[in-house]
C-alpha cells in the first residue's frame, strides 16, 4: 500500500490543525483523508463517509476523544471503522482504557512518522478483511445478491437514517410470476439459473449509490432505494418490469405470457413513526395488488399516518 488506494479513507479528528497537517501528510500515500478538529463534525463525517479508520485525540475540548469513541462504537454506521487513539498523555491504563472503548490501536504523542504509517496500513489491511469476510456473509450464495439477514440490518439503518434527514426511503418486493411450474418443468437446474438471471438484472436496475438488491426468499427479492420519492419508484417499477422481461427466458408454463416475467410492490415514504415492518407490509399488499392484476406489472402503496 505504498500508494494511495482511492478505495480507501481515513478520517483525523484532531483539535489542534499542525496535528491534522502532519498528520494528514504522513498518511496521504495511504488513503483519501477527511478531517475534523472536534468530536461532534468528527461523528457526523465518520456517519457520511463511513471511512475505513478514524485516527481519533483522545484529549480535546468538548466532546472528549473517548466520548466520541463511545458514541462512534454505539453507532450500526460507522460501529465497523477502526479507531487509533492519538494522545499527548501516557498515563498507566491510558492504553488499556482506549480498548476497552472499543480503539483497535494506540499512538503516543509525540509520535514517530514510521510508527504511524506502519500501525495505520496495518489497520487499513485488517478493516480490508474484515470487510471482505463480512461481505462473503452477507451474499447470497446462488444468485450474488445479498441475503435477508443483510437487508434486514440495512433496512432498518436506512429507515433511521431517513428518519433523522426527513427524506424518502422506497422499498421494493419482487416475485419471479410462476416460478414452482416453471421449477417443476424445467427442472430446479434451470430454476436457479432463471433466479441468477432475475438477480443480475434487478442489480443492473439498481444504479444510484446506497441502492442494493437482496434475495428475501425462495424466488423473492427486495430492493431498497435510499432518497426516493414516489416519482422514482414508478420509473424504477417500469425499468425493472421491462428489464425482467427483455431477457426472454422462456417459460412455457406461465399462461399469460409464455417467458419469464416479475410482479412488484413499491412503497416510498419519509419513515417518520413507520419501521422495518411498515414497508416490508406496505410493499407486499402492493405486490399482491400486482399479482390480481395480471402478474408482469408493478403496483406501489403509500404509508400514511393512521
């Protein structure tokens, strides 16, 4: 990791700006830096950006260094970055007290350019594993969307984060139309197959950042699309309807259209009181409108206050 990896980032809270410039020029040919000199922007950057390690005062004014710390480890969005404490004091229990709180490492100031550089790349190198370990988890295995334990967690950090920004969070049901005739005729083979088409396909849809696709089921997938409004949801409902049926698989025993077809249920709301519960509901009533509507369409629900 001798040059900078774009892929990578490393945020530096830091009170005092010669620390975050020397800092930041020790640590350039690592990584992209984001800074902040208190705890508070600290925290609110380390939710944006979700950078891969926080090099992070342990003395600052304010909101300490181990208070931010705590707040960071409480935290599902930023819980995974890897926290090197920096501190002026060396106190004994100093070190011991920065693990507990959750830190990975521990510097002391003042520091050398070679310690800092060596015990950064190594967290860089573990938060990379760790992340390529915790993706294989979250896959799904047949079709490379991700798995319902995924999207359930992510559901519901997505529905928070919403909540917070007073923004509009869709959500997306998916069901392959007739897919045990088309398994009990084809053979289960070609039943995966079709489903791996389907899932590449829906992916391929999904293009804006934070959107993801996840198998929720046998031949179920929900999408999960983050600042949309009901204007977004039915372009999205078309594009994935068209997408689904332009791959012409055929499916001889779908009586309606003789090829492999998807049925919809979209929900766009600001989540407010709504939960994880709310839009999973609201999506699977709309996709079973879609379903008494013929199959091959998308239908979309509201979530209103009651």
């Amino acid at each position: 990791m001798d040059d900078a990896n774009p892929a990578s980032s490393i945020l530096i809270i830091e009170d005092d700006p010669d620390t975050i410039h020397l800092l930041s020029t020790i640590l350039m040919p690592l990584a992209s830096i984001l800074f902040a000199k208190d705890g508070e922007t600290g925290v609110r950057l380390a939710e944006q950006h979700q950078p891969d390690v926080i090099v992070l005062d342990q003395q600052m004014p304010g909101q300490s260094g181990q208070e931010t710390c705590r707040i960071l480890q409480a935290n599902p969005a930023t819980r995974e970055c890897s926290i090197v404490f920096v501190t002026a004091h060396n106190r004994p229990g100093d070190e011991a007290r920065a693990f507990e709180l959750g830190a990975r490492d521990f510097v002391s100031k003042p520091f050398s350019p070679v310690v800092v550089t060596a015990r950064v790349r190594n967290q860089l190198l573990l938060k990379q594993q760790s992340d390529a370990l915790r993706e294989m988890a979250n896959i799904d295995g047949l079709t490379g969307a991700f798995n319902r334990r995924y999207a359930d967690h992510q559901l519901e950090h997505e529905i928070r984060r919403h909540q917070r920004q007073g923004l509009s969070l869709g959500v997306v049901l998916v069901d392959v139309d007739h897919f045990k005739a088309y398994n009990d005729h084809y053979g289960h083979q070609a039943g995966d197959d079709s489903l791996r088409a389907v899932a590449q396909a829906l992916m391929a849809s999904a293009r804006r950042p934070g959107e993801f696709v996840a198998r929720y089921g046998g031949e179920e997938f929900v999408v999960v699309l983050p600042h949309s409004d009901p204007d977004d949801m039915d372009r999205f409902g078309w594009r994935i309807i068209e997408t689904v049926r332009a791959l012409a698989i055929p499916h001889d025993q779908s009586p309606e259209y003789g090829q492999v077809t998807i049925s919809a249920g979209l929900v766009a709301a600001v989540p407010g009181d709504f939960g994880v519960r709310d839009f999973l509901e609201a999506s699977d009533q709309a996709l079973y409108d879609a379903k008494q509507a013929g199959r091959n369409t998308y239908r979309t629900a509201s979530l209103e206050v009651t």
